[in-house]
C-alpha cells in the first residue's frame, strides 16, 4: 500500500472523525452472502459499507496507518511564559472549587487567496499532513489546571496568541459571563466563568391504559418561559 494512499486514509477519517471504521468500495459484481455451505464468505464490502477493523484488511489499513503517522515530521514546541488566570463562581455567587480549565491555541487562519478566479484544489496528501500536524500542536500547547477552594484558576505556559478557554465540571453548565460556551483569550486577559447546577428528572410518560408512551412531547415552564422536550 503507498505512502500517499494511506496518507489519504489518514486525512479522510482523522478529519471525519471514525478511525474505527475504514471504507473499501466495490464497483461491480453481485454481493456475496454467507451459506451453511460457505459459513465464513462475508458479504462483499460496498461503498457504504464499514471494514472491521480485525478483518484482515481493516487490519492491514490500520497498520499502515499507524506506521505512517509516526513517519510524518512534527514541528517541535517551546513552551511559552504567558499566563491566563480567572475564577469560576456559581450563579448565585460562591466560587465553585474542583471546576478542570482547560485552554487550547487558535491555530491562525489560512491566507485568503485575492486573485480572481476560484482557488486550486490543494494536493491531498499535503492537506493530511497539515491536519496532522496542526492537531499535533493544538494538543501539545494545550494548558489545563483546576480551581482551587476561592475557584481561582491559572493556566501557565502559554504562547502570547490566542486560546480558547472552556471550563468543564460533571452536573454544571458553565459558560461565560455574556452567556458564551468559552473565551477567546491571550495570556494576560482574564477568564471567568459562572456555573450553574443541572438537574436531571426522569420522566415517564404514562398512557390510559397503562402503557409507556415511546414518543411524548413536555412541556416545561420557567420564569414565563416555555421549553419543548420531545
């Protein structure tokens, strides 16, 4: 299998996010099907249908894929010396410890082409290795900590570009103070967060006759406003 087929490989189900599943596409024939006599003849792959991967080929694929992620030359990164610090509180005012921050550099976006005409299709392979490499440094940037007893958190070294700052805590929405889902900070900006309990009722709808109904609509009611679960 050439370095260039996997490379595709790669940049089609990294971007897609499905490694697990790997596709091989069969143009013509009729498909076969398993029988008592013939117990182990798989129905022929179309193009719609997932490889597994402990099938010989699927194993094969992964194989090469994984070989050739390790060739691929990935930039190396110093780390920076900014810093991002914040608070996280509860919406009715006290700080909430325990809450993980996490913040990620923004990648910056690709020159826009100012030539009339439409753009040229990039090469595939040097398109996946772009990706590859650009998740390499997302993840190897990244700068995570936890708030503390006051829910104040820092976050240390970090380049001086931009981040995106999520806070997550299991049972809470947490968002921004402007009601967002994350910052878009550099070192030195602040970053506070407020958190708000969630809770979970189960709900069983009961017909008449005694039987639970599969597919319900609920209304629910808050401060005048109405939300429609189905």
């Amino acid at each position: 299998m050439g370095r260039s087929t996997v490379l595709l490989i790669a940049f089609a189900f990294l971007a897609g996010g499905v490694l697990g599943y790997l596709f091989r596409g069969s143009s013509e024939g009729p498909e076969a099907t398993p029988s008592p006599q013939n117990p182990d003849l798989a129905p022929a792959p179309t193009a719609h249908s997932p490889v597994q991967p402990d099938s010989q080929f699927g194993r094969e694929v992964s194989r090469s894929l994984a070989e050739t992620l390790k060739s691929i030359p990935l930039p190396d990164y110093a780390p920076g010396t900014g810093t991002i610090t914040g608070q996280v509180r509860l919406k009715r005012g006290g700080p909430l410890p325990g809450v993980l921050v996490r913040a990620e550099w923004l990648p910056p976006p690709k020159e826009q082409r100012t030539a009339s005409g439409p753009p040229e299709d990039e090469d595939l392979e040097s398109l996946a290795r772009e990706f590859v490499c650009r998740e390499h440094m997302i993840r190897s940037r990244r700068s995570e900590g936890q708030t503390d007893a006051a829910g104040r958190y820092v976050l240390s070294g970090l380049a001086d570009e931009k981040h995106m700052v999520r806070a997550y805590l299991e049972g809470y929405t947490i968002t921004t103070s402007r009601g967002g889902s994350w910052h878009i900070l550099r070192p030195g900006e602040p970053g506070n967060f407020v958190a708000e309990a969630r809770v979970t009722l189960p709900v069983q709808v009961q017909l008449p006759g005694g039987e639970v109904a599969e597919v319900a609509k609920i209304l629910l009611t808050k401060d005048s406003r109405i939300t429609t679960l189905n």
